[in-house]
C-alpha cells in the first residue's frame, strides 16, 4: 500500500435535539445557568440538525488534511452483535445494554457558520454540582480557526430513542433522557497550537466538557445515567479494547450505536504515537470511548483513548494515549467556570 498520499477521516458522530422539556425542569431566570442551556437547546431547531455533519478530514500530502465527506443518512445500522461477542469485531451494533449505553451519547456543536456531530461518554469524577463528559480534541476545539466550538450539547444514549429529523417539535423531547449543554469545554495546548488537524494533533486530540443540570429532570447527567472510570495510564501491545460511537457516514445512519473489540496496536506512520483497532466505524464516531478491562454484561470499563481518525481501505481506527496531559485535562475539568487551553 502506498502511504505517501494518505486519506484519512476523523471519526464525527450524528445529535439531534431541541427544546428541554419536563415538568422538573427549574425556571430560568436572565443570565444564569439555566437560561444559557435553555438558549443551547433551543439553537438547535429543525433546520440546524439537519445541517449537522461529521468533519471528516482527507490527508492530501505529507502531514496535509483537508475538510471533506458527509454523512450517509441513508445508510444501514451494523450487523449483529453486543453482550458477550469474544474475538475481534470491526463494527456491529451494541446491542448489550449496560452503562456503556447509557453513558454513551451524541454531540451538537457549531464551529463558525458550520455545525457538527461526535461521539462523548460520561466519566467518573470527584467534583461535586458538575458531570465530566469524554471526546475527542476535535469535537470541542476548532484547531484551524483557533477557537472553541460554541453551542455544545450532550444527548446520552441516543440510541433509545433517536429523534427523527423531519419530526417537528422538540428535539430534546423526543429522546430519551433529553439533553445537556456544556458549561465550559477543556483542550490541550499540544492541540490547539497544531495550526490544523496534523501529525501533532492527533497525539493531544482528547477533549472533555464540563456539564452542570439538564436533561428532562434538570438533573446532572450522571445521576440519570451513571459513568464509567477512565485511566491514564498507557495500553500495551495487544491490550483488547472496545470501541464505541454513533458513526453516521455510510454504511451507517448515525442511530445506531456501534462498537469494535479487539487488541491494540500503533500506528506505524506516525511513529507509533497513536493507538490502532481493527475496525470500520466512520465520520461521526469520534470522540467515542476505548474501554479496556470491558464487561460484556454490565456495560463497564475503563476508558484509555477516544475514536480520533482512520485511514481510508485500511479499516483500522486510531486513537490518542492518554498520558499525563490527559490527566492536567481532566483535572482542569474539575474545576474550571470557563473555557480552558491546558498547557
């Protein structure tokens, strides 16, 4: 295979939502809290969502990626699969329930005059009024326009109950739990200083977004949905993984929640500074979660990289290692009341 000229997309994930609704929800009041996710959800109108696509990139030269591919709304969910496969898998349907469905979700978010989807999960954290949610670099950092992505919102397991696009009404209500907005969002320097999505980005191309109440309960997503750990220490050679995300590209439709498992390798083209998965997830899976130390019946793990990009006929998946930096990352995410750049 020549790898001189490389096309390579970053994995994006389908969301879609609108207006909280539920009869929990608090009255929002000028300038607080509740009014900013209240103006969030209801950004997203029907038009908007329907707008939404996964970025995906295409390396044209010698650490050269260029914006390109839509999503496949079209396309068909993965095969079979779920609760208790053994061996490798490359893209089926998540049919085993657990937390891992439930932590797992969708994101909307705008970059410019554009808007985008990803993949997010929910981790575990120690932090008290606040949830931490897990994505790629990508899904909340534009690298090339040097700013933060604006008008984030988080829906937790979208695959219960995927809203359909032409349905009028809200969004929000139609999915399951509803939908929460992003508070403040945390990427590091190594990213946001890359000048574009580039051999450097992919090393730091981990994110996380803080969240504070939403949802139709106006609760902290955790609360309704639970969370799963995350590690930062390094997988070694051949440490099995399970991948998961909403990928919306063809073949799939970005409803379906899909996953890859499989042992971990590295990718050579890059100095083996990423991790590589055997699996066809496509553009709109990123920021979805590795999971080691998986379990098939309860839908736990622990998280130790994101879906990040892929080469094209290669039907592998490549992630970043977290490391140190993904670790200042989160601890950032703990406390911070604003956007922050992590040096």
């Amino acid at each position: 295979m020549n790898h001189k000229w490389l096309r390579v997309s970053i994995v994006f994930a389908t969301v879609v939502s609108t207006s909280l609704v539920g009869s929990a929800a608090k009255p929002a009041t000028p300038g607080s809290a509740a009014s900013e996710h209240q103006r969030i959800v209801d950004f997203w109108t029907n038009e908007r969502v329907a707008q939404a696509v996964p970025r995906d990139f295409v390396k044209t030269g010698p650490n050269q990626y260029e914006l390109a591919g839509k999503p496949d709304r079209g396309g068909k969910p993965g095969g079979g699969g779920g609760g208790g496969s053994t061996g490798t898998i490359t893209g089926a349907s998540w049919n085993g329930g657990g937390v891992v469905a439930e932590t797992t979700g969708k994101v909307l978010f705008a970059m410019g005059a554009s808007y985008y989807v990803c993949s997010a999960s929910v981790v575990t954290d120690s932090a008290s009024g606040r949830s931490i949610v897990l994505t790629a670099g990508h899904c909340v950092y534009d690298e090339a326009g040097g700013a933060f992505a604006t008008n984030w919102m988080f829906i937790p397991n979208y695959d219960a109950a995927a809203p359909n696009l032409t349905t009028s009404g809200s969004f929000c209500g139609q999915t399951l739990y509803g939908c929460w907005t992003a508070k403040s969002l945390v990427a590091h320097s190594g990213y946001t200083t890359a000048g574009g999505f580039n051999d450097q980005a992919v090393v730091f191309d981990f994110g996380f977004a803080v969240l504070e109440d939403g949802g139709k309960s106006s609760a902290l997503v955790e609360s309704i949905v639970g969370s799963q750990e995350i590690s930062f220490d390094a997988n070694g050679a051949g440490t099995v993984v399970d991948a998961f995300g909403y990928p919306a590209a063809r073949k799939y439709n970005g409803k379906d929640l899909v996953y890859c498992e499989g042992p971990t390798g590295f990718d050579s083209l890059n100095n083996d500074a990423t991790y590589k998965i055997a699996c066809n997830m496509t553009g709109g899976s990123s920021g979805g979660p590795w999971m080691r130390s998986f379990n098939t019946t309860t839908g736990q793990g622990t998280s130790t990289s994101v879906n990040s990009y892929g080469y094209t006929g290669d039907k592998s998946m490549y992630g970043p290692k977290f490391n140190a930096d993904t670790e200042d990352l989160y601890q950032a995410a703990l406390t911070t009341s604003a956007n922050q750049i992590v040096p």
